[in-house]
C-alpha cells in the first residue's frame, strides 16, 4: 500500500512538472509568433511613414509650383493633416476599439494555431 502511494506521488510530480514545462513552452511559443507578428507590422508602419513622408512633401512641393507659392502648397498639406487629425479625434473611441479587438484576435489567433 505505502508502495503504491510513493508511486502515485512520484507519478503525479512527474506529472505536474511536465505539465509546467508544457505550459511555460507554450507561453514561449506564443511571445514569440506575437513578437514575430509585432515586428513584421512595425516594419510595415515604418516603411507607411516614409512613404507618407515623402508623398507629403511632394505633394506639398507640387501644389506649391501650381499656385506659384511654397507656403499655400505646405500650408495646404497642413490644412489636410489638420483635418485628419481632427477625424482621429471624433472617432478615438470606435479606433481604440478596434485596434483593442485586432490585437485581442491576434493573440487568441496564435494560441488557436498551436
């Protein structure tokens, strides 16, 4: 009897430590796909705002040579941003929404995945 119940302790150490591990590589496997999945997407922004930074300052270099002025050309890209900026502003609440939704999916994606 008392050999059957060292067994069974011993069994059920074995156990739980395995488990832990499991459960620790796991953790490890879904830091890394969302910090794989981070990094991809910031690479992404970064090159968007480059983009958008030289799209803006040619676009702005542009309507400057149209209406012979370089201040109407970059004061209208400004009047552009500066609406875009107030868009952001009326809709924080439905964008933070979503960007909370997206990231919520994409981490129940890469458990999901396992």
């Amino acid at each position: 009897m008392k050999e059957h119940l060292n067994t069974i302790v011993n069994e059920s150490k074995e156990y739980f430590q395995i488990r832990s591990e499991l459960i620790q590589l796991q953790i490890k496997k879904t830091t890394a796909k969302l910090l794989a999945q981070s990094s991809s997407g910031l690479l992404i922004v970064l090159v968007a705002m480059l983009l958008l930074i030289f799209g803006s300052l040619s676009a702005a270099f542009y309507l400057a040579d149209l209406y012979q002025s370089l201040y109407k050309g970059f004061a209208i890209v400004s009047v552009f941003y500066f609406a875009l900026l107030l868009i952001f502003i009326l809709f924080s609440k439905k964008i933070k929404k979503q960007f909370t939704n997206l990231f919520i999916s994409a981490l129940f994606n890469s458990e999901n995945n396992d």
